[in-house]
C-alpha cells in the first residue's frame, strides 16, 4: 500500500510539471489524471513522451542571417512633399529658382585657381557626370523620423569640376554661392572625401520634381541644410583656418537612420 501511494505521489508530480512545460509552449493543456493506480503512472509516461517534444518547443533557438540593401529609392513624389515643404522650414533651405532648361544653368569656378572658367551643367556633365544612390537627411531628424530619403542622384562631380579649373597649393575651402546670394562655406578636403556632386537629376528627373531648383550639392554622411541650391559659383579659397567641417560643432550630431528591408529566416 505504501508503495503504491509513492508511485501515485511520483506520477501527479511528473504530471504538474509536464502540464507546467505544456502550457508555455502552447501545447495543447493535458487533463489531469487521478493520482493513484498504476493507470496514473501509465499516462504519466505516454505525457512524458510528449514532453520531449514540448520541451524541445521551449529550447529551440530560431536562427537566421540578417542582410540590407539600399537599392529601395524614395519616390519624387514623397521627396518633394519633405524637401520642399516641411524640411524647408527645419533646414532652413530657401526657395528654389525655376529654369525652363536646367542643363543649360550656367556655374562659374574661381578663387584660388589656375584656370578660372564658366560652363553649363550641361557641358560639365557630358564630360563627367556620375550617378549614384545617395542620402538625404536634415539635421534635426529624430529616431525614427520621415526627414530621410535616399535617392537615385546624377550630377556633375564638385572634383572634376576643380580638377579642370586646377586647384592651387595650400587651398582648404571651397564656397558654394547660389542664385539668391546665399554662402555654404565647407572644408576642401571634406567635399571631396564626402564624393560631393552638384546633382541636376533626381530619380531620372529633374530637380523640380522632387528637391526643387536647378542644381543642388549632395553629400555622403552630411546634414541637409549643408545641401546648397541653384549653385551659379564655386570659390576655392586658401584660409587661415579651414572651415569646420558640417555637424562637428553641433549639439546632436547627424545619424541617419537605417531601414531593415529583409527579415530573418530560419
């Protein structure tokens, strides 16, 4: 008798724990048996060998590989709702000039410089043009925010452009002046490593139906507002101090965000 009730003792406590396990693998919950008999302790088996495989339920460890391409392109239409509208105001862009044929815009090189020269786009770009899937973020663009985009953008290299004009020794700055006056000051050195292009084409189109304006200067890893419009003159200067370079004085320095476009699979 006392054996038997020591087996029955056995199998109820195999039984909570096997009931337990069940539960949190969302198994189906397993009816409880009375604690007594050897019927008891039979179903305590036939449960245990279902609770191998809950179990295994509970330990499975899901792997898989994480990848992401930036080979998704932002439509012009939502470009031009951010970059012309609501990111204006935060990056302090100004209002883009309107040309009926902006490959015949007119860009002067000069300052410090072997050759000064003027050409159009057009010309800078039959000899030169690059096209590139690039970023464009403001400054300001919190965690999780919609002042990104990353677009299909062609233009004229800011190097090849200086390249031609023939850059003197000691030259640190470059300013790029546009159509209304306006002044964007950066280091030399940083509009080359940061494969600047004075772009003319959005997404295959031209800037009036995204960014808005002419020409506009895209940079890798560069807030928006650095972004210069309607460019109709580059200077290269030699300065005592070379401008600082873009966000190195900011209180919140620009982090693009990042998009995960393929989910893991096991």
């Amino acid at each position: 008798m006392k054996d038997l009730k020591a087996k029955g003792r056995a199998a109820a406590g195999v039984l909570a724990s096997v009931t337990m396990i069940a539960s949190m693998s969302a198994a189906p919950a397993l009816a409880a048996q009375p604690a007594d008999g050897a019927a008891g302790a039979d179903d305590a088996r036939e449960v245990t060998g279902e609770n191998a495989v809950a179990t295994t339920m509970v330990k499975a460890r899901a792997e898989g590989t994480f990848s992401y391409d930036q080979d998704t392109v932002t439509p012009n239409a939502t470009i031009r709702t951010l970059f012309q509208k609501a990111v204006r105001a935060i990056c302090g862009a100004g209002i883009p000039v309107a040309s009926e044929n902006p490959l015949g815009w007119q860009i002067t090189v000069s300052g410090a410089v072997d050759d000064a020269y003027t050409a159009s786009v057009g010309e800078l770009a039959d000899d030169t043009a690059v096209q590139q899937k690039m970023t464009c973020t403001c400054g300001g663009n919190p965690a999780g925010g919609r002042a990104i985009v990353t677009a299909d953008v062609k233009g004229v290299p800011v190097e090849a452009m200086l390249a031609r004009a023939g850059v003197q020794p000691g030259a640190n700055a470059v300013t790029f002046v546009s159509a209304d006056g306006a002044e964007t000051m950066l280091p030399l050195g940083y509009v080359v490593g940061r494969h600047g292009v004075l772009s003319y084409e959005i997404n295959e189109e031209d800037l009036s139906a995204s960014v808005g304006g002419n020409n506009q200067l895209w940079m890798t890893r560069t807030p928006a507002n650095y972004f210069a419009r309607d460019v109709v003159e580059i200077v290269v200067s030699v300065e005592d101090e070379a401008p600082a370079a873009p966000g190195e004085t900011d209180e919140h320095p620009n982090s693009p965000n990042a998009g995960v476009l393929a989910g893991a699979q096991e």
